[in-house]
C-alpha cells in the first residue's frame, strides 16, 4: 500500500453534509472489483449532467481544482452503505485525504485500508479550512501524518489526533495483510504451543 507520510495538494471545497457513498460512486458502477477506473465517476451526479457534458458548477470541474488532492467536507461524509467502491474512487481521482467533523464508521475505516487519510477537526476548525479551501489556485494545504499537523496557505496549523495503529499503518504503507504477514514468526510459535498444549484442536 502507498505511504502517506508528508504531502502538499490543492484542496477542493465541499460544504455540504451527509455526503453519502451512492453520491461519491453512484451504483451503476459497483460492477468492477478492480480498484483502479473509477476516478471518472466519482461524484458522477453532481459532475456531469443527464447529456453526459461536465457541470461546470461542481467543484471538481473548476480549473483551480481539476487536480484536488484533498477534499474539504461537510458533516458525516461517507455515509449510507459500505461500498468500498467510494473510497476507491477518491483514491483513483487523486484524492489522498478527507478533511471533515465526521465519518460515517465503514466509510472511515475503508479509507485507512486504501491509503486515504481521513482526518477528524472540529466545526471551527473544519470553517478555517474551508476557508482556505475555497481560494481557487491558493487553495493549497501541507499535511504532516508524523506530525499530526495540517498547514495553510498561511502558515497557520492545526493539529488532529489519529488512532496510532492506524498511523503506524499509514506511514509504514501497510494494509491489512501485510500488518498480520509482520506477526508471522510470533503467529508461527503460537500455533507450535498450541499444538503442543492443545493437540486436538
């Protein structure tokens, strides 16, 4: 998995709430079990019109925000159903971190397995944030996972706090698997003590 250790992206600006995850990848595209395409429909709905031409209106369809790195968001995004398609699509369109006052808990956790960085501030400062988020071309944040930091344009920070199995996983690039693979030897001698101890199980 990608680490995420220090990065610097253009933030786009979505202020609205309870962004669920049929908004972010609507169902028609939940055929594909592969990760990697869904970048294009993200947030398809509110992209693209009926005819298929681009909504010039949508955040992601403005030029200072065509390359948006990280996403300014609204109360309890990625709610509604555990798709892990949404964060997929995030991730495929270029999106490395999710800045919000809260997340729908699948949603979260999904965003850690695929190398997204969810990160939880408060109403005021998610307000500083967006405010920064909404300055076109300048709207650009520096965010230090080791740290735990988030810099502005600025130079104001604002700090988060992080889970710190998850930041561990983060900065070392580990999923899942490869979190248990490091275990191995300390799985292998659990095994042999209980095959010694408890041979009938």
């Amino acid at each position: 998995m990608e680490k995420f250790e220090k990065f610097t992206g253009v933030a786009a600006p979505l202020p609205i709430i309870n962004v669920d995850t049929d908004m972010i990848i609507p169902k028609q595209y939940l055929k594909t079990i592969k990760r990697t395409g869904l970048g294009t429909a993200l947030f398809s709905e509110m992209r693209y019109g009926d005819d298929g031409a681009e909504n010039p209106d949508f955040v992601l369809n403005r030029p200072a925000y065509r390359s948006a790195s990280i996403l300014v968001a609204g109360d309890n995004f990625g709610c509604g159903s555990s798709r892990e398609h949404a964060p997929w699509a995030l991730k495929d369109f270029g999106i490395r971190a999710v800045i919000s006052t809260s997340y729908a808990d699948i949603f979260y956790n999904n965003c850690f397995k695929n190398a997204i960085l969810p990160i939880v501030v408060s109403p005021e400062e998610l307000a500083l944030l967006m405010d920064d988020a909404e300055r076109g071309a300048n709207a650009t944040l520096s965010i230090d996972l080791e740290a735990q930091t988030i810099s502005g344009p600025d130079g104001g920070t604002i700090r988060f706090d992080i889970d710190p199995a998850r930041k561990t996983a983060l900065l070392d690039g580990l999923d899942d698997i490869a979190q248990t693979e490091k275990k191995a030897s300390q799985i292998d001698a659990f095994e042999q003590q209980m095959s010694q101890t408890r041979p009938w199980v």
